[in-house]
C-alpha cells in the first residue's frame, strides 16, 4: 500500500477502520522521530504546516525587573495614621482600600487605623447626594465641588458605582466624569463599587468618610448609586440629604411617594438651562406643593427646592447657602428677629433652634464685653454640634484677643483643642467658695491619656493593646469593672504612664495600676514591677488565661459536658508537646532577654572619655556567658517537660499559637475567636458560674 493520497481516499471510503489505525501509526513514527510538525511527513503530500514565528515577550525585560522594586510597601498602623494626618492622599487611598478589603489580616488592621484616626473626626459637614441616572449627579458634583475649593474648602468625594450582579465588577467611572475637579488640589474624589450593599452606598462608606475627615477634608459629598426610591441608607450617615431631580421626571403622584422624597433635606431640580428652564420651574412648583403632604422634619424646617444648571453653573451659591443656612439678627425696639439671608422676610427670635440661640447669645455676650475682660463660658458644648463648637470659639477668641477665656467642660474632646490653654482641674466642692482644684502641667503622659483618666470618677487600669482590637482591654474590663480600663498599645507605654502618674500628687486619691504579660521577665523583675502597681499574670500572655483549668471547667459546664477533666487532661497534654517541640526556640528567646536586661543594667552612660566607655562595654561582653544562659534555661523548660508541669509551661510559653495548638476551640465545635468571645461572655454575668469563674482568674493577675 502507498501513500498516495487519493489511495487513501479510497481506503478511507471502504475500510475506515484500517485507514484510521494506518494514519495513527505514521504518525506516532513521526512523532517518536522527534518532527515538530508530523503533518508534514512525505506521507501526507497534500498538507503542509509552515513553521510559525517565535512569540515575543509580551513584557520588556528590563521594564518587568525595574517593576519589582517599585512593588508597594507594607505599611504599618504608625505609617497609614500618621500619613492621613499629614494629608497624604496616596496613603489615604491605601487606607480606604484597607477598610474595604475582606482579608482578615486587612480588616484588623483597618480597625485599628480607623480607631486611632476617631479623635480628628466629626469636624466636617457630610452632604449625601442620590438622584436618578441621567439626573447630572457627577456634573452637578464637579460645579458644586469647584464653588467650594473656590470658597477655601477642602473637599472629598465618596463616589459610590454599581456592582454588576454577573460579573461583580465596577466601572468606577465617575471620576472621569469630574474632570476638572479632579485635577483640583482641594479636592479628593475616592470611586467605589457597592459590591452587594443595598440602600445606595458601599459596605465601609462611613469608615472612608472617617478616614477622609482625619485627613483634613472639612466638606465630604457621598454620591450615591442613585438607581431608585430606596436609596436612603445614607440619610443616616451625613448632615444633609440632597435629592438631585430633572424636569419631566414624573407627575405630582410621582413627587409624593414615600421613601427617598421625604428622606431629602433639599431638591434639586438640574439641567435648568436653555429651553429647560421653564420645565424646570414647573417642576420645582409641583414638588414643592407635593412636600407639604409629608410629615414635617424632626428639625421643624419644611425642604426646599431649588434648580440649577450644573452645566452653566448657575444657582450653585443657593444651594451651597441652603445646606449652611447664614442668619442675620435684627434688633430693634427690644424685638429680636432673625432672617435667612436667602429670604426677604423675618421670623421672631422665638422660633430659633437651641443651637442658633446659643450661638448668637454667646457671640453676643462676648463682643459686648468689656475690654480686659476675663470671660467665663459654662458648658459651652450645650446646643452645638461638634463640628461646629472648636470653631466657633475659635473664632470668638480671635475677635476678642484682648480677653481672657475660661472654660468650664465635661467635653474631654472640646477640652483637647484648648490645649494651649492651662488646664485646672477641679476634683471636688468641699463648701461654700471652697473648691479642691490643681493646674495640671505637662507631665510625662499625653494629654490625652492626661484628661482620659481626669475625666472619670473610677480608678484607672492601664493595660497593652489597642482600643478596639485589643482582648487585654476586654478581658480586664470584665475582671476588674472597679476600674476605668484604658489600652496602651505597649508594654512600655503601661509601665511608663503608671509611673509617672503614681509619682504626681495630682492624683492621690485615684488609683493608678498596669497589667503587662509576662514576656519572659523574670521573678525578680515581676516582683519589682508590682511594687511600682504594675502587675503581671502568673502566665506568659493573656491568651494563656484562657487555658486556666478553672476557665476549661467553667465552659464545659455552660455547655454540658459530661467529663471536663478529660478535656483539660488533653489540654495538658498538648501544652507540653507544644513546649517539647519548641523548647529550643523558647530556650533561645528567653536567653536574648536576659542578655538584653544584663546589658541595659550594667552599660554606664557616666563615662568621660570613649576609652573608658570602650572599656566598659568590653568588661560586659567578657562577663556575658551566653552559652552558660541558654544551657540553664534550656534546663529548666526540660525540667518542666519531664515534670509535666502544666502552669509552669502556662508562664514560659510565649507564643499566641499555644491556644489553637491545643485543640481547645476545637473540644467545643468552635474556632479560637468564638471560644474567647464565649469565655468573655461568661466572665461578665452575674450568676454562679460567672462570679466564680471572674474570681479564680483574677487570682492569677491580681487581688485588691
């Protein structure tokens, strides 16, 4: 048989079977004769396969190994807040990328940011704006955002786009839409897709709002998804609601649907231009009418509509004067009468709100005053809004530059932005005219630690961790809630409050105490630090606390566990397996503690000259057995290994692996976060179980 191919047409046609095994064996013979194209073997004449070209690298090599040094840095807790503060916008877009993140590592991070960030926020007037698709919400942002970088404002926009229900993707195409807002150095515009939330904003809008009024930012306009009626979750979230409509949008039974219409501060009819402007108006006179079906605002003030052409920039200073309402006083004739300055008429001094009789009543008194005067303000955070109270008397004091200012406060806040003043704390009333008072100088805390711990009736307990974030500060709240609770962060920032605060007089009739873990200090440095009221658990780390066998019983009884001992026996178990497999590295980081605590005791910073200083150095490093160390405390976790010394290993162990290493969660069906929330629980209520279980594991930190 040949190969020709019209042959094997005829084969194919007769026998297809013997055709088919015929053409797999030439070309298995080809392929094992290593040819790259075995189509184009003698045997098949009637096909040919070029060779193709060599595919180029789709990324230039150079370009690709530069890239990977310009690879973004991590940045710590430290780096994002003091960045923010700075108003670095880069730093500030990560952030809010961090917020919105679903990693876990992400969202503990982001907590603590948005935590630390909390005591520079509130200051700023939040502006919703919803409407329609189409209604020129972008546009009308861009002509509103410009007027007001142009007035001396800084201002964020929160724009918040579709998630496609398909393919959960986002355009996040709205600040190509703001072209020259954008490019505006007050001006932030910050996209972000609604990935599943409802109600017309994004899942972490009010933690980027946040983040955006720490960094600055004193106007911040969230657009929202703008898709219908229901978009209204951020009516809750800003200071003002504005609705953005179009003329032919709907009849007057359109105008008085419920839910976002009666949600709207203001309406805004756009596009008021050219040919528009008396469909416009039309419109404006038909919601307006509609309005009044609707049961009047909390705040007493009836919306109102308004129209504007965002395209030609007209009626964007009204709108802007109707979210900020400027009023004029009129006195005369001993008639007091106030106006909008967007109105002709007047209404009676009667009709004002507590915040506006508070504001002109304070002005007032102050420009009244003498020259030289000294000017007492009692409470004056009554009324006001806190974003408007710092500035307010700041204002007042510029005025006024001749008087001296005393403030009386329950506003630990508004007291911190007076902090170039003196600060006097007033303890307590003895009697008539006699007042128990200290002027508080700048001592070796923070002033905000300073008025936190002022502030309260309760003695103070200073602990590690952050606010938030922090399971010493939960813990410890529950065990000791004779105590005001404060985080730290450090260890060290504990030792050194407690004892700066335990050596002024101005708190000697509060008491003052740490607790710090255990961090392989030894007994002698756990004994010194309680002489100063810092005190030490008798484990290595708080997590540890939550091994206790008393805590183990406690739980299993809770959720009726027959055998408890059997479960804390596995515990045990497990403890001293997980110290076996790590005594090495336990042994290693117990010995660069004690080299350290050696060094930092022995070094001498009294020497006169650097050969003296070398000196003394050289004599440290001679005395320093570092092998000697680590054999004695090598020796000791052996001994508690061949001991089983279950609490032993609990005060050695310093690693927050040890808790789910155990299996312990796992006893109970959980996973480590839900146990310790468990045990948290627990410790907190009043019954039997709780009040025994809050009594044995303060025994293992400290009794009163």
């Amino acid at each position: 048989m040949n190969c020709h191919p019209k042959k094997i047409h005829l084969i194919t046609c007769n026998f297809p079977t013997l055709t088919l095994s015929l053409y797999q064996t030439k070309y298995k013979n080809a392929m094992q004769q290593n040819i790259e194209h075995p189509e184009n073997d003698a045997c098949y004449e009637g096909l040919a396969v070029n060779k193709g070209i060599e595919q180029p690298d789709p990324v230039n090599p150079a370009i690709a190994e530069r890239l990977k040094h310009l690879k973004k840095k991590t940045l710590t807790a430290d780096e994002y807040v003091t960045g923010i503060f700075r108003g670095d916008i880069n730093i500030l877009s990560q952030a809010i990328t961090l917020v919105e993140s679903a990693r876990i590592d992400h969202q503990a991070m982001a907590q603590e940011v948005i935590n630390r960030c909390l005591p520079n926020t509130g200051k700023s007037v939040r502006i919703g704006i919803t409407g329609v698709p189409g209604a020129g919400k972008s546009t009308f942002i861009e002509a509103f955002g410009k007027f007001l970088t142009s007035e001396g404002h800084k201002i964020a926009v929160l724009a918040i786009d579709p998630s496609s229900e398909r393919s959960k993707g986002s355009i996040l195409g709205d600040k190509t839409r703001m072209e020259e807002l954008s490019c505006d150095p007050h001006a932030y515009i910050r996209p972000s897709p609604s990935a599943g939330s409802l109600g017309g904003v994004a899942r972490k809008t009010r933690e980027a709002m946040l983040l955006c009024e720490a960094a600055g930012f004193d106007i911040i306009l969230i657009e929202t998804v703008g898709v219908g009626q229901s978009e209204t979750a951020v009516h809750s979230m800003v200071d003002f609601f504005l609705l953005v409509q179009i003329a032919g949008a709907g009849d007057e039974l359109q105008g008085i649907k419920r839910g976002i219409m009666e949600m709207a501060d203001s309406i805004i009819i756009n596009k008021a231009d050219g040919n528009n402007i008396t469909r416009a108006e039309l419109a404006k006179v038909q919601l307006q009418n509609a309005l009044h079906l609707f049961p009047p605002h909390e705040s007493g003030v009836e919306p109102k509509v308004m129209t504007c052409s965002a395209y030609e920039k007209t009626g964007i200073k009204e709108i802007w004067e109707n979210v900020i309402s400027h009023r004029k006083l009129k006195i005369s004739a001993g008639k007091i009468e106030v106006s909008n300055c967007l109105e002709n008429g007047y209404y009676n001094g009667s009709e004002m709100s507590d915040g506006e009789r508070a504001v002109f009543y304070f002005i007032g008194e102050v420009l009244c005053a003498k020259e030289n005067s000294l000017i007492i303000i009692d409470e004056p955070e009554n009324h006001l809004h806190k974003s408007i109270l710092p500035r307010l008397w700041d204002a007042v004091e510029k005025e006024r530059e001749d008087c001296v200012f005393l403030y009386i406060t329950h506003d630990l806040e508004f007291a911190r932005s007076r902090m170039q003043s003196q600060i006097i704390w007033v303890k307590e009333f003895e009697k008539e005219n006699q007042w128990q008072y200290e002027l508080l100088d700048d001592a070796d805390a923070s002033d905000g630690l300073k008025l936190e711990i002022l502030g309260n009736r309760q003695n103070v307990l200073l602990v590690e961790g952050t606010q938030t974030r922090s399971i010493d500060k939960k813990l410890y709240s529950k065990l000791y809630p004779e105590y005001n609770v404060i985080s730290m962060e450090s260890c060290n920032a504990v030792i050194q409050a407690v004892k700066t605060y335990g050596q002024t007089g101005q708190l000697h009739y509060m008491k003052v105490k740490g607790i710090v873990d255990r961090d392989r200090r030894s007994d002698s440095e756990v004994e010194k630090l309680r002489s100063q009221n810092i005190f030490v658990p008798k484990v290595a780390e708080v997590e540890s606390l939550f091994l206790l066998p008393e805590v183990i019983e406690a739980v299993a009884q809770k959720q009726d566990k027959e055998h408890p001992e059997e479960i804390i026996r596995k515990v045990k178990e497990r403890t001293i397996e997980f110290l076996s497999t790590h005594k090495n590295s336990q042994a290693l980081l117990f010995t660069q503690q004690r080299c350290l605590n050696y060094i930092t005791e022995q070094v001498s910073t009294k020497a006169s000259t650097m050969e003296l200083y070398k000196n003394n150095l050289n004599n440290i490093h001679a005395n320093l057995n570092v092998e000697e160390i680590y054999t004695q405390e090598l020796s000791i976790i052996d001994k508690i290994i061949s001991e089983k010394d279950f609490m032993s290993a609990l005060k050695i162990i310093n690693d927050k692996g040890l808790l789910p290493d155990t299996k312990l969660p796992n006893e109970f069906g959980w996973k480590k976060e839900y146990y310790i929330d468990y045990v948290l629980k627990l410790v907190s209520k009043r019954d039997e179980v709780g009040n025994r279980l809050r009594e044995n594991m303060r025994r293992y930190v400290f009794e009163e």
